[in-house]
C-alpha cells in the first residue's frame, strides 16, 4: 500500500473520530514537533494566524527538537483535517502527533 493511500485512510479514519467525539465547532488541540534550527516553528504559527489560536512551544531537553501545541476553535472535522494537511505540506520535517 503507497503513503498517499494510508494517508487517505489516516484522516478518514480520524474524520470519523473527530465525529463521533465531539459536537462541532470544538476546540482542537494539535500537536507538532519540528526541529528547533530554522522555520519550522514559525511557519506553523503564520499558518495558525489569525484564528485564535493559543500556542505553546516547548524544547527538548538537548534543544534539538521543539514541541508545538496549538489549542484552536475549529469548525467541524474537515476543517481539522485540512489544517493538518496545510502543515504537513508547508512545513518541512513536521511530525503530527
């Protein structure tokens, strides 16, 4: 099975949790982790901008790695999705958690 197909099964499977788990909109905590050397961090607060978005960052013990929490107002599962999708195609070297 390629990446791009369990993706699709990824945030199928997840759409279907977000549904089942919350009344919509919600708040949504994502999480990612970058490393702390260049943009990362930055680009996904720009991405987050303008939504409300409490954000928490939190650095690795050897400072390497930095943790991005973000608590956000979302509308519905699609939403949460494509959010994810906008992070994981403009941020390079993201993890999502």
């Amino acid at each position: 099975m390629d990446n791009s197909k369990k993706t699709d099964e990824f945030y199928e499977k997840l759409k279907s949790q977000l549904y089942d788990t919350a009344l919509w909109p919600s708040e949504y905590l994502y999480k990612f982790i970058v490393l702390s050397e260049g943009s990362g961090v930055n680009h996904i607060e720009a991405l987050f901008d303008n939504l409300g978005a409490v954000i928490t960052t939190t650095e690795s013990k050897n400072g390497k790695y930095t943790s991005v929490s973000i608590n956000v107002n979302m509308k519905n599962p699609e939403a949460v999705i494509a959010k994810y999708k906008d992070v994981a195609e403009n941020v390079e070297g993201v993890i999502s958690l």
